[in-house]
C-alpha cells in the first residue's frame, strides 16, 4: 500500500512503480529507519501527540519488527513496498492498526531518510575504520617480518636507488594513515541530525531536536531545515575518501603484482589468494590485487556519479537524490572487502631476498653514491654526476658493476679516486648513508615502525 493514495484518482502504472521504488535499494537501511522511528515516537510523544501508551505499544511494535527480519533484511524486498519507510510504517499498522498512523505525524520521508542515512553512514564508516587499521596493522607485521631485506628503490620503474622491504611498507602506512584521518574528518563532519526538519520548512511540533539528535546519538541537531533535507555532502566525501584510499590500494596492489612477476620475482603471494589458469598449469595468478587495482574503478565511478547528480538540483529534496544510495552502498561494500583482502594478502607475502638484493645490486643503483664520493674529495656534485655518468656507460659496456670495475679503470674518469672507494659502493653503505629523519637506513626504519606500532 502506498502511503500517498488520496489525492490520487487514476493507479500508477506498473512501469513507473518499477522505476520509482527503492526498496530493492534502500531495504539496507531497515535498522536506521526502525531506530529513528523509535526516537520520533519519543519526540512526539514528548509534545503530546501520543500518550505514554501509546508511545510505549509504537516502540515495542518496532522492536519487535527489528527481530522479526533479524539479520535478513534481504527478505524485505519480497514485500512489495515502495521503500523502506514505507515497509516499516505498513508492517507497523499491520501490528498496532491505527496507532501506527500516528507515528508519521510531524514528520517527512525527506527528514526521515536523510537521517537514517547519515546513521548508517556513521555506522559503515566506523567498521571502515576498523579495516583501514587492520590493513595498517598487516602492513607493520609485514615490515617487522622483512625490515631489512634489500631491494632497489624505483622512479619511472627504473631502479634508483637501493632500499628496505621495511621502507616499502611504511610508504603505505603512511598513505592509509592519512585515509583514516579524511574517514574521520568526513565522519565528524556529518555526525548531525536533520530529524525534525519536517518535508523542508521544519517540523510544526515544537519537539526538542538537541534532545532528538542526542537520543540517536549524533552530535548535534542541524541548522537549517532546507539543508538537513537536500545535503548529500557526506555521501559526496565518503565517496572522496573511498576513491582516494582505494587510490592507494590500487598502487599497493600494483606494486605487489610486479613484485611478484617473473620478471622481477621479488615477493612470493600466499596460495590462499591467487588462482590458477584452466589452461597453463605452470600459472600463479595476482587475482586478488588485480581485483583491488580493479575495482578501484567503480569506487571512482560512483564519485563522479553522485556529484553529477547533486551538481544543477534545486532546493530542496528532489527525487533525483534517491540516486545517492546504490553508488553509496557500492563504494562501502567495495572499499570494504578491498580493505580485507589487501590485510589477507599481505599476511601471506614472502619477500625472496635473494632475488631483491640481485636486483639492487644490479643497475647502478649505487651510481650516486659513486658521486657522492668524489663531492666528499672536493668535485662539485654537477661535475661528478658527470664523471659518474661516464663511468657507467664505461661499466655497461664492459657488462660489470660499479664495485667490479679496477682501479686504475676507475682512476681514468677521475685521478682523485681511491681503494677507499669500494665501501662506499656496497648495499651495505648504500642504506647506512640515508640516515635521516624518513631515510631508508636501517635503524630509521627501526624507530618508524617501533612508532607506528605503539599507535596501532
Ligand atoms: N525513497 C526516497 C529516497 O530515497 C525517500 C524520500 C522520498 N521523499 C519524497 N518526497 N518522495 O530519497
């Protein structure tokens, strides 16, 4: 039954029933909607529009109906209603009769859906919370377990300079940490509630809307009615922080992937998260980071879908805004399992140390420090790179590496150098120079993760 029949002579056509119900949608904010009906009935209650009875019978029948669908609420959609404001405002009458006609007064599906939204916002972004950490604390472990394993640090995917496994890692937590602090900021910002703005000019009940807001659990009440009604800035900055943090894992995850070729061979991934070819039995494929590089797309998708919606409405509700949910809903379940599985793969990784300190060896990684060198004998650094630049191409040619190269070859480039050069080419010296606050060198990396982990 819809909830709008008396102006109406002619039925709606089964098409645009179709079209216009967001049931098979917004059935997943049953728990808001129930949990805000049962603070309204306390509110209207409050200004005599229910006696103590009847307030007491409105909020039993709603937490019965709670149980009754329990975990379910897939099982909503069968009902037939035109959203779930409407299921549960119909399951009620079906309950209480005509008292559960009286829990709407005051009150408009425009205020009402606003709020159930911005509780389930509340409520994802939490458990969001709760993953991005998790993928933190996968990152910490995989650095405690391989803090000092070697492998060459790249820009424009050439190797440039050799760094720790331990490094790599903590390049991410920092990247998740900044995610979880825009989740939390987004989060604040959102935690008002827009119950009691009525359809768009306020509710006509003189209800106490701090006592409302507080009885929801949010911070405070909003502003402005005609905002509380049409603002859809939270959805457009979850999407934000989602787009951005699976930005992150994206590149995780592409890391990962080329780690893991042949080609490179520098990590192992778990059996537990990869798949194999029905054709090629040789094959371990990276499906799960392709997955998480993949969806990434739809979380952006979704971003710009709803800034596109909200971008020429008018104030204030309009149906088109009813459009915020299916991409909402999307982005939190995608970001979600993304997060999970990014914690799962990183649990199984295996660095193969061997195969990343070949690589860091290989490709005049330790060229700068050769530079660096011949700046502490007193060349200007422009000059050495120069010199250096030569003795590459020199190295290449012969097919040897810097270190490898004799003396007296190395003598030719540039007299001042001396036997006391070869430490400085070694992997060894490579790390240890870097010491400095956010370097590579291995005790840096030590104290960064010894503070993250105090924090996580
Ligand atoms: N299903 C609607 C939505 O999600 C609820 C609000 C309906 N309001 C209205 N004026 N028709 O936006």
């Amino acid at each position: 039954m819809a909830l709008w029949g008396g102006r109406f002579q002619g039925q709606a056509s089964a098409l645009f029933q179709l079209f216009n119900d967001s049931l098979p949608v917004d059935y997943r904010l049953f728990v808001q909607d129930v949990e805000g009906s049962i603070a309204w009935a306390d509110a209207i209650a409050s200004v005599g529009v229910l006696d103590g009875n009847e307030c007491s019978r409105l909020k039993a029948a709603l937490t019965e109906l709670l149980e009754e669908v329990g975990e379910d609420e897939t099982a909503i959609i069968g009902s037939g209603a035109e959203d779930i404001h409407s299921f549960v405002e119909t399951k009620l009458i079906e309950k209480v009769g005509d008292l559960g006609k009286k829990l709407h007064t005051g009150r408009s599906r425009n205020d009402q859906v606003a709020t159930d939204l911005k509780l389930w916002c509340k409520a994802s972004g939490s458990l969001l919370e709760t993953k991005l950490t998790a993928v933190i604390q996968a990152l910490l472990a995989l650095a405690s377990r391989e803090l000092d394993a070697v492998m060459p640090g790249y820009t424009h995917l050439q190797r440039a300079q050799p760094v720790t496994f331990g490094h790599w890692c903590l390049a991410y937590v920092e990247m998740l940490e900044r995610d979880l602090s825009r989740l939390a900021d987004a989060l604040k910002r959102l935690n008002t509630c827009p119950l009691g703005s009525g359809a768009l000019a306020g509710t006509a009940y003189a209800i106490d809307r701090h006592a409302l807001a507080a009885a929801l659990g949010f911070g405070g009440p909003t502003l402005n009615s005609l905002d509380s009604v049409s603002d859809r800035d939270h959805v457009v900055e979850l999407c934000a922080a989602a787009s951005l943090s699976m930005m992150h894992l994206s590149r995780l995850a592409e890391d990962l992937i080329f780690f893991n070729t042949g080609e490179a061979a520098f990590v192992e991934l778990a059996d537990n998260v990869t798949s194999g070819s029905s054709l090629m039995p040789q094959k371990k494929n990276p499906d799960a980071l392709e997955l998480i590089r993949g969806k990434t797309g739809r979380v952006y998708g979704n971003l710009v879908g709803i800034l596109t919606t909200m971008k020429a409405l008018p104030l204030a509700y309009n149906k088109d805004m009813q459009e915020d949910k299916e991409g909402l809903f999307d982005t939190i379940d995608s970001w979600g399992i993304c997060l999970d599985m990014a914690a799962l793969v990183l649990e199984g990784v295996k660095v193969n140390r061997d195969n990343t300190k070949q690589a860091a060896q290989a490709g005049y990684a330790n060229a700068t420090e050769l530079a660096d060198y011949l700046v502490a004998k007193g060349m200007p650094f422009r000059e050495a790179h120069h010199v250096v630049g030569e003795v590459v191409l020199h190295a290449i040619a012969q097919g040897v590496a810097l270190e490898d190269l004799p003396i007296a070859e190395l003598q030719r480039f540039a007299a001042v150098i001396g036997e006391d050069v070869y430490p400085h080419l070694s992997l060894d010296e490579c790390l240890a120079k870097r010491n400095v606050l956010g370097g590579t060198a291995i005790n840096q990396v030590t104290a960064a993760l010894a503070a993250k982990k105090q924090q996580y």
